[in-house]
C-alpha cells in the first residue's frame, strides 16, 4: 500500500490525530506519529505517516487540510522509520 507522510505542527498534533483516528475510513490504515529528532531529522513538529488506499490518503489530505502539510521528503522518512523497524526486529531475534 502506499504510504503518505504529513508534517503538523506541534500546536496541531492533537487535533490531527484525532481527526484521521476519528475517521471511519481514514483508521482503518496505519498511522504512526514519530518526532523529526527520532529519525535524526531537523524538523519542528511531528510526522504522521499514513499507510493506506489511495483513496483512503487523498481522504486523510482532506481531513487535515489546515493541521498539517505533506512532507516535500517522505521517502528519507519512510526509509529510517523501516530502519528502525527492521533494527529493533533484529534486535528482537537475538534475545531468542
């Protein structure tokens, strides 16, 4: 599935949020909320990545027109989120 990343400001990261969890069709896809510095990133706020249908995203762009902007670099930021992912999967397997 594709997946969206959007940039919100610290003073909206609530609201945004809750409008795409209090969706419908919007929560029925991933959404994750990681901060720039986690992804060793320089950037104010939060990102909000969504992994949906396409149509579910433009839905989600829709929700948070206002609260949020899509990240001009979305690709490094679901590149070091999988990263991380795949390294705290590692890390995992060798406590087994």
């Amino acid at each position: 599935m594709p997946k969206e990343v959007f940039l919100v400001k610290s003073e909206n990261r609530i609201k945004a949020e809750d409008a795409v969890k209090r969706d419908d069709i919007v929560s029925r896809g991933s959404i994750t909320i990681k901060t720039p510095a986690s992804l060793d990133i320089k950037e104010e706020g939060y990102f909000l990545v969504i992994d949906a249908l396409p149509e579910t995203l433009k839905r989600a762009e829709e929700l948070l027109k206002g609260l949020a902007e899509k990240y001009k670099d979305k690709e490094t930021v679901i590149k070091r989120i999988e990263e991380q992912e795949n390294r705290a999967i590692e890390g995992f397997g060798n406590i087994l």
